[in-house]
C-alpha cells in the first residue's frame, strides 16, 4: 500500500512566532520615540474629547439649546452675508440686490414644496427659478480722458531724426555713461537734447547726485522714475487673492520733463512739438511714455512675460502719439517711441575685444533669460573684471581673491552654492548662471561713480527726488538686495545704424519661440551690440555662437582594482585546494 502522508498543520513554527513578536515590538518602540519627538518639538496634538452632551435632568437645558441654536443661525446668516458680498462684487450688483433674489428664490421653492391637492410632482422642486433683474444702476457721468491712439511711427531712425524736434535720450542710472552714444548726438546736431536718467530708485542717492553734476556740464539732465504700474515686476511673483490697483500717476521727475518740454514749445511756431525718445534696448522708453500719459499706452519689457512670450516682448518699430500739456492751454507734443539703438560691426578687431563688447552689450541690455546663455563664462569676466572685490565677497560671502580673477571667484561662488560634481569637480558654468540670473532679476543691484568725482550736492529743484531715495548705507542692509559698485563704462563710440527699416514682427512659431526662451537670442547676438540679428538675417557669420566649454581639470579614468577570483582544484590525493588568481 502506499504510504498516506500525514496531514500538515497550519500552526506556525515558533522561529515565525517570535519573529512577529519582535516586529510588534519593534514597532511600538518606533511609534513612542516618534511620539517623544513630537512633543520635544511642540508638535503634540491633544486628541479633543467628545462632548458628552447636556444631562437630560439639567433644570436649564431648554435655555442652553435654544441659545446654541441661535449663535447657529447667527452664524448661517454671517456666512450667507458674506457670500452675498463676493457674488455682489463678482457681479458689479449691489449688496441689497443680491439679497433680493435670493428671497426671491427662498419664495418660489416654498410655494413649489406646498401641497395644492393635486399631489406631489417631483419635477417641480428642480424648476429654474425666475431670473430677477437687476435694478439699473445711476451711471454717473465720468470725467476720465478718451482714449490716446497709437500710430505707427517712422521706419528708419534716420526718418525720426528728421522729424524730430527734441530728442529724449533715456539712459539706465546704473550706468548712465554706457548708455550715450556719440554718434546719434553728432546726427542730432541743431536740435534740443535731453538727458532721462530712468531707474533711479535702483542707485544709491549719492551716486545719482554725482552724475547728475557731471552730465549737467554738458547736457540737460533730469533724474526720473517711471510710474508704479509701469515698475519691473518680480520674477514668479506670488499669486495675489485681491486685484491690487497700481497707480499710474505717481513717476517721480516727470513735472520737470513737462516743465522743460513747455518751455521749448514756446520757441517753436508749429502747432505741436515732436520728441523722439531714443536709448538702448530695456532703457525704459516705452515705461517713460506711459507715465508721462499716465495710461498703459505702449506694452513695457517684463521678465516674466519675456520668460514664456511666444514673439517680441521689447520694442521693434516705431511708434506715435499724441498729448496735451498738463496746463490745458491748448499745446499738443507728439512722443515717438523707438526700439533699441543698433551699431555697425567693427571688423578688423581681435576676437578678445570682440568678446568684450559683446559681453558689455549683453549685460547693458538684460534682455531676456541672459543665464541660459550656452557660455556664460565669458559675461561674468565682464562683471569681475569692472566690480569691486570688497562688495563681491560682502554680497555673496566669499573668501577673498584677486582682482579679476575669474577662477577664484567662481570657485568660491560654487563652494558656496554647493555646486560640486562627482570626484570635487567645481561647476564653474553653474555658479556663472547664478550671478547672471540674479543680474537680470535686479537682485545683483550694482552703481557707478562718474571718474574723477567729488562729494557734491544736489540742487534745490532735485531734493524733492533725492528725499524718497535711499543712501548707500541704507541699500546694503537690505535682505534682498547684493549692492557692488561697477567701474563706470565708456560712450559708445560706434556707428548707429541709421538707414535700417524697422519691420513690425509678426506672430512666432512655437519652435522659434522656444528657441528665444533659451537663451538663443542673447547668445547668437551680434558680437557688436546687434541682439535683433536673428530676426534682420543679415551676415549670419557674424553670430557663430561660441560653445567652447568651460576649462575644468581633466578627469583621470578610475584605477583598474585588481579583481581575485578563487576556484577550486582537485589534488592528486583527492582533497579539494582553493587556490586564487589575480586579473
């Protein structure tokens, strides 16, 4: 017979058993230590105990319900209050309108939940109430100006040139000297120029008023600061609950530019005076002419509309408009903004003077995500070479090193923002993007003092300015703010292109978009100042990208480890030997 095995049993072994008991076990300890944590830290949370209710042999139980009761409902008609409020502003209605349709409503469902003998119809309780319609509201005439047009203006630089009556350089108060050009005031000979020095709520006070003086000696100069709603705003700005109402009329200086501007229209006959605003890209022409309308005429540079802008978000051709002086008495200017000032190629210039210039027209513009840049080395050079070494090591906190010593510096920027890959390799390329980005978000705030400048003071019609600045000492204590003093940059000195027609850039695909939200447009500029090269097609050698990557130590290849492999053998007496072999 075969054998019949014997049935298995489902009790466990006690190996199983107290393996179990040892993870229960484990489990609570983990549990209390946790618990111990979390009370260490503040954290404890005291389990609410449940009401046990009012005792039915309470003498006042009657009084204590009703008057929970009645909170309840007080409550209820607070919420409903203020839901009542959010649709009235929602809907532009008024507070008591709101509350009167929905009484209206509360009315119509009763009569449809009464019984009128003919029995209950269940479509009638999902009736649409009657619509009420709101009460006309009493418009009162409003005295806000109409509409100013925007035409199209000039298609040549050379063409505004020659209407122009007055020109209305706007140079960046960061450093205002960059932003002249010989050439364009040589062009503009005979007629009136103006110098706004825009953005001087991003200098100390003490650096606007020494270039003030200095500029003063050859040009009018006026100080300004465009209008609130017309400020550069954060990049990935918080998403605000409430609507916040920008001003539009609050631009410090633009009194004494209408002042200036009257007293030349008294020199001329004409019926209107025409004013080129002219600077280059990102100076804030655009932001200018809005504050002096105080309406949100012409669109304005922002970084985080550039971030994801599917065409240009800076100014590509001229445009016009029309406004009256603020005295009312009858005279008319008609303002022309421009796009960015382009020059002619230099050529016949050493490839270290051409990197130069384009990374000084780079960092001049700020425009666009310049820390996508496929080479970023060479732009921060730029910055380290003309930045003070004092205010570079206070801003980011680092050891010291040498003038200009672009090496050292990015060592210890990376040391610092824990940019190290494997086997201690410095990002250098990763820690030149950081002073970038923060170049282009106004975190790196940085000035100029003009050469060879004195302790001045500002004149009387300026103090009214020069009150709502702050001080040197006052911006470096700020948080958010890397204050370095720069050396102050030169005139330029190169031909401006006069004769080149502005063309009104259309919509952009999404791969050429992409392709701008790169960086590209920064990078493949044109080495001379050109940064609409791409979009002209004009001399496409001239914007060789260079993509000579950053000199970092060569890596070595790991040692080769000796690798022991063990086998066995079977001796001639038939005991096994394990011998080891190295490869």
């Amino acid at each position: 017979m075969p054998q019949i095995r014997k049935k298995t049993s489902k009790r466990g072994t006690t190996h199983q058993r107290q393996k179990l008991k040892h993870k229960v076990s484990q489990g609570r300890k983990k549990a209390k230590k946790e618990a111990r944590k979390e009370q260490a830290a503040g954290k404890t949370h005291k389990k609410s105990k449940k009401d046990p209710g009012i005792p039915n042999n309470f003498p006042y139980k009657d009084q204590i319900l009703a008057e929970v009761a009645e909170s309840r409902r007080q409550a209820a008609e607070e919420k409903q209050r203020r839901k009542n409020e959010k649709r009235a502003a929602l809907t532009g209605l008024d507070v008591k309108d709101v509350e009167d349709s929905q009484k209206n409503i509360m009315d119509v469902d009763v009569d449809e939940n009464q019984n009128d003998g003919q029995g209950f119809d269940g479509i009638m309780s999902i009736r649409p109430a009657p619509l009420v319609p709101p009460k006309k509201k009493s418009v009162e005439p409003s005295n806000s100006e109409p509409v100013i047009p925007v035409t199209e203006g000039p298609q040549s630089l050379r063409e505004v040139l020659q209407k122009a009556d007055v020109l209305l350089h706007v140079v960046d108060a960061r450093d205002p000297a960059a932003g002249l050009s010989e050439t364009l005031f040589k062009e503009a000979t005979g007629k009136d120029i103006i110098l706004i020095v825009n953005k001087i709520d991003s200098v100390p006070r003490e650096s606007l008023v020494s270039w003030l003086s200095h500029l003063r000696s050859t040009y009018t100069t006026l100080p300004f600061r465009v209008a609130e709603a017309f400020l550069p705003s954060k990049p990935n700005p918080p998403p605000a609950s409430k609507k916040i109402s920008l001003k539009l009329d609050d631009a410090l200086g633009s009194d004494a530019v209408w002042q200036q501007l009257s007293k030349l229209k008294a020199k001329k006959s004409g019926e209107e005076l025409v004013v080129a605003l002219t600077g280059v890209t990102n100076s804030g022409k655009s932001a200018v002419i809005n504050s002096l309308a105080h309406a949100n005429l012409l669109p304005i540079y922002n970084l985080n509309s550039a971030i994801s802008a599917k065409g240009p978000y800076t100014t590509t051709s001229a445009s016009e408009l029309v406004l009256e002086f603020p005295d009312k008495k009858g005279g008319k200017v008609r303002l022309i903004d421009t796009p960015g000032l382009e020059y002619v190629r230099a050529e016949g210039v050493e490839e270290q003077e051409k990197e130069m210039t384009r990374a000084r027209d780079i960092l001049l513009r700020s425009r666009g995500r310049i820390d996508r840049l496929k080479d970023p080395l060479f732009a921060v050079a730029h910055i380290v070479s003309r930045a003070d070494i004092q205010d570079l090591m206070l801003a980011y906190s680092l050891p010291a090193f040498s003038k200009g010593d672009l090496t050292s510096f990015l060592a210890g920027m990376a040391r610092a923002s824990g940019l190290i890959k494997k086997r201690g390799v410095l990002d250098h390329a990763g820690a030149a993007r950081i002073v970038l980005r923060d170049w282009s978000i106004g975190k790196f705030a940085r000035y100029t003092m003009p050469l060879g400048s004195s302790t001045t003071s500002s004149s009387t019609n300026d103090e009214g300015i020069m009150a709502t600045l702050k001080s040197r000492k006052e911006l470096r204590k700020a948080e958010d703010v890397k204050l370095v003093q720069l050396q102050p940059g030169e005139a330029e000195k190169r031909e401006v292109l006069l004769d080149d027609v502005w063309i009104v850039d259309e919509e952009v695909s999404e791969d050429e978009a992409d392709d701008e939200d790169a960086g590209d447009e920064e990078a493949s500029g044109d080495e001379d100042g050109d940064e609409d090269e791409a979009d002209q097609g004009s001399d496409p050698e001239s914007g060789e990208e260079e993509v000579d990557e950053e000199e970092v130590p060569e890596l070595l290849p790991p040692p080769k480890r000796k690798r022991t492999v063990s086998f066995a053998v079977v001796s001639a007496g038939g005991k096994r030997q394990r011998r080891t072999g190295r490869s």
